[in-house]
C-alpha cells in the first residue's frame, strides 16, 4: 500500500457527485457531497438548535442550498435563498436530501449522534478533579 503524502491528499479530488431526478422540478439535479467543514458545521447547527429550540428550521432546503450544484461545480443556491428553496415540494426536498446525505456518507444517526455529542462537550461534567 502506497502512503499517501500531504500534496497527494489535498490535491485529492474527493468530493462526489450525483444526478438525481427530480419529477416534482420536472428533470435533474446534481448534489456533490459536503466537505468536512460544511457537514461540521450543519451537524452543529443542528445540534445548537435542538438544544436551544428544540426544533431546526429548513434542514432539507439549508443542506439542499449547500449542495445542489450546476454543471461547473459551482453551488446553485446561496444561504440566503433557504427559505425560497425550503417552501418547495416537501418530497423534492427529501429526495434530494437523501441523496446529499449518501454521498456525503452520513447515516441515519450521525446527525443525533452529533447532537448528544454536542450537548455532552457543552455541558457534560468535566474529567478533572
């Protein structure tokens, strides 16, 4: 096995992408998965506001903004246009959804795991003595 070196890792073009179909937008979409810092910081946003609200505002259309790219890579959707994308069809959303979380490689349970995760390193006891 070849160890990889920094350039090798950093040069990796290791984010993938996906055509879904959309029949409810009547075609396509492509989603590429999340780098470590957008799903870092989706998780805790997620988790942040399930600990102060108890409920998260547009997580499908704040993921799907993130991740619906055009042909050129580049992000369809700005963070201001979440609330535009979340009041379409609520099953577009989930299909896109889903498929943004497989390639991104997140299952079922990562999303709570980082809210328990989050809510133990804010206000867990601490090791010390």
């Amino acid at each position: 096995m070849t160890l990889l070196s920094k350039s090798d890792i950093l040069g990796a073009d290791d984010l993938p992408t996906r055509d879904v179909e959309v029949p409810e937008w009547g075609g396509t979409v492509r989603v590429r998965g999340l780098t470590g810092q957008g799903r870092d910081a989706f998780e805790m946003k997620m988790a942040a506001s399930r600990k102060n609200l108890g409920a998260v505002d547009d997580v499908r259309a704040s993921l799907a903004a993130k991740c619906i790219v055009g042909e050129d890579g580049e992000r369809m959707f700005t963070d201001k246009e979440v609330v535009q994308l979340g009041r379409k069809s609520g099953a577009a959303l989930d299909r896109v959804y889903g498929a943004i979380r497989e390639v991104s490689g997140m299952d079922e349970g990562a999303a709570e795991e980082a809210v328990e995760d989050f809510g133990e390193a804010a206000g867990g006891d601490s090791p010390s003595d």
